[in-house]
C-alpha cells in the first residue's frame, strides 16, 4: 500500500539495495522506481527521468595518460581522476550526462559531469597527463581527488595515479621508476589503480580501472600507458512519493490542502468523525490532479456540520489503481445552539445573514478558496446585509460561528 507522506521535501533514505542498468548510453528512471534502482553511465549519454526522485549522483573522472614521446625524459605516469558524489532531488526531464575519456599517452584524461533541470552541473575532473619531469596532478573531485602519477626515473617509468580513493582522502600517488624497473602504480578502492610504469624497453602499463592513471614508458619503450575512462552512476535514494502533503488544515468546517507532487492521484474522500460517533464516515470527496510535480492547492466546506461539538477530518488518498492511504487527523471544536441562515446562493451583490445566535455570533467572514479572508464584519443587527460587489464572480466561503457555507457568485 502507498503512502501520504506529510512535509518530507527534501528527506534522504540510506540506500536499501542496488539495481543498477549497466554501461547505459541513454537511461530511464520510471515513476515505479524503488530504492536502489538507477542508472550507471560508462558512456556519455542522457538520462531521462519520469517523477521527481532523491537520487545520489556519483562521478568519477578519467585518468590521465602517461608521458608522451615528445617530452625529455617522457616517462611520467599520469594522475587519477577525482571522484564526487552529490544527492539531488531530479524533477521531471532529461539530463545530459557526460563520461570521461581516459587520457591516451600525452593526453589528459577529461571530466565527467551531470547537469539538467535543478542541477547546478556536478563535476568530477580528469586526471592530468605525465610531464617530463614528474607524474601528472590528479583530478579534482569534491569529495576526493585522484593520486598524481609517479616520475620517470632512470629507465624506469613513473606509475599511473590511483582514482580517487574512498577509504582515504585522495587517490595514492603512484610510485616513480629507478634501476630500468617501472613505478607501482597508486591504488583506489573504487577500483581504479593506477597503472605500473614500463621496465627499460618497454611500454607503460594502462591504467587499471575507472578513473586511473596510465603509467610512463620506460627508456626506449614506444609508448607509455592509457587512463581509465571515468563512470557516472545515479541511484535512486529516496522512491517517488504517491502524495506529498505540504499542509492539511481545518478551520471551523473549512478544509485546506496543499500537495508538492502527485503520482497516479485518483481522489481524495473526506472522511469525518462526529463527537460521540465511533467511526469515521464519507462526507464528499475531491478528485485529484493525476500526476503533478507543481503546488496544488484543494479545499473543501463541511456544509452538513452540525453546529456544535468536535469534529474530526481525514483525508483518504485513493490512486486510479484502488490503493489508498490515510493523511493525519485534524479535528476543531464547533461551538453554537443553531446555525445561521446565508442567502441568497447564488448571489451577486450582496449576501445577507439571518437567524443566527446574537449573544454568541458577533462577526462574520467570507473567504476565498485558498482560505484569505476578503470580508469581515460585525454581526451588530438582527439581520445582516453585506456588500459583495466588489467581489469578482466565483465560489466563497461564509463562516458564522459554527456554520461554514460555500456560496457562488456569477
């Protein structure tokens, strides 16, 4: 069964499980998601996202490639990407996201990103390639940055950087080459280690994972290694709500609400419980707006409350499936021995108020659907006419005491 959630804009679920599709190109976050559903990008592409969801966005960037044949000596290995994550509350839309390429030998690696509807782009940079004289810087991410490569010592190349790791604060540095033996390449725990520079006469190893550093060949190798490619994974981490309530308010026999979003909202039965009554029962009911990722303001007038007593409300969610869900009770405390008489229904430019309790009904109000009181005046005569012409024509509350009446104006 689904659920009203009341006034959790904004909450965060520690993530349940993961069902992720895999190397995505383009990828679809559905209105039935649950928690741990979502997308993992090892190609840029666009994500497409059906309801609002709280999603946590993870992106790593590419590594840089190891030194290039034109630099002297040119045998540094090149630094590991960073590595973000970031969570968002995805509206309804697409986003384009964009994945690192590795950086082949000379070359840095490139960031990874995300930007779309409510996004302020998040970044995870590449990695930088190796530099004659030592290993290349490692990308920056916001919440680490990737080991720089190690330098090209003699013969021997510099190890790739390690992506950015998660069990320190960056990525490890990879080690540089000395005695014709290549440098270790730095390791990351997200599985991006850094690849080994090349002993004397060979090539540098490529990076070994996402987001690592390719290592620098050794003297007399042709080339030196590649970076890993960045990855760009979002997971749902809080599922789409049916109903969010903003605020469910009753004043005197006068309900007011307000939803965020809605998701397959069928209707909402109003449900009241009368004081000395032992259940609740169907008053009316108000049909919902299907699907909506706007403010949606409803009301509803309790036009057969008695004029004393306590009242309680509820409001019962239906979806078009037959799910249903029960919002918080309101309750009020009526107080008169006979309800006023308002007429007349329709109106036009004025409406009077008769037969109401004189020693306890002492003002009137009239208010519109959102609940602002545009009239208010003192009941001081047996029989009450008030102006309305400057009302514009539509539907208005009147409350006397204990009597709330919905009228119309043409």
């Amino acid at each position: 069964m689904k659920k009203i959630v009341l006034n959790l804009l904004g909450s965060f679920l520690v993530l349940l499980s993961v069902n992720l599709t895999a190397n995505a190109q383009n990828c679809t976050i559905s209105s039935n998601a649950i928690v741990g559903d979502g997308c993992t990008f090892g190609s840029s592409g666009t994500l497409t996202v059906e309801a609002g969801v709280t999603a946590t966005i993870q992106l790593w960037g590419a590594g840089g490639g190891g030194g290039s044949l034109a630099a002297t000596p040119a045998r540094a290995g090149g630094g590991g990407g960073g590595y973000t994550t970031v969570s968002y509350v995805l509206t309804a839309g697409t986003y384009t996201v964009v994945v690192g390429a590795g950086g082949v030998a000379g070359a840095n690696g490139t960031a990874s990103s995300i930007a779309g509807t409510g996004i302020t782009t998040a970044t995870a940079a590449g990695g930088a390639r190796g530099a004659g004289g030592g290993g290349g810087a490692g990308g920056v991410g916001a919440t680490r940055t990737g080991g720089a490569g190690g330098a090209g010592g003699p013969n021997g190349g510099g190890g790739g950087g390690g992506e950015g790791a998660c069990t320190t604060a960056n990525g490890a540095a990879g080690t540089a080459g000395s005695g014709g033996v290549g440098g270790v390449g730095g390791t990351g725990c997200d599985g991006g280690d850094g690849g080994a520079g090349g002993s004397s006469g060979q090539a540098g190893n490529n990076g070994s994972g996402i987001g690592s550093g390719g290592g620098g060949r050794g003297s007399g190798g042709t080339v030196s290694g590649s970076g890993g490619a960045g990855q760009v994974i979002v997971t749902v981490s809080t599922a789409p709500l049916p109903v969010t309530l903003t605020y469910f308010t009753v004043k005197s026999s006068q309900l007011f609400w307000q939803t965020a979003m809605e998701l397959n909202n069928d209707r909402f039965e109003i449900e009241r419980l009368l004081e000395g009554e032992n259940e609740f029962s169907q008053i009316g009911e108000v049909i919902g707006a299907g699907n909506s990722n706007s403010l949606v303001n409803y009301s509803f007038s309790d036009e057969s409350a008695v004029p004393a007593g306590n009242h309680c409300y509820r409001l019962k969610q239906v979806d078009f499936d037959g799910q249903y869900e029960y919002s918080e009770v309101q309750c009020v405390s009526l107080k008169g021995e006979k309800a006023a008489s308002i007429y007349p229904n329709p109106f036009t430019n004025e409406i009077i108020i008769a037969d109401y309790a004189t020693e306890m009904d002492t003002e009137v109000e009239v208010s519109d659907l959102q609940g602002n009181v545009l009239i208010r005046a003192s009941l001081d005569q047996e029989v009450k006419h008030i102006s309305t012409a400057e009302l514009a024509p539509g539907t208005y509350f009147v409350r006397v005491s204990g009597t709330v009446k919905k009228i119309v104006k043409y």
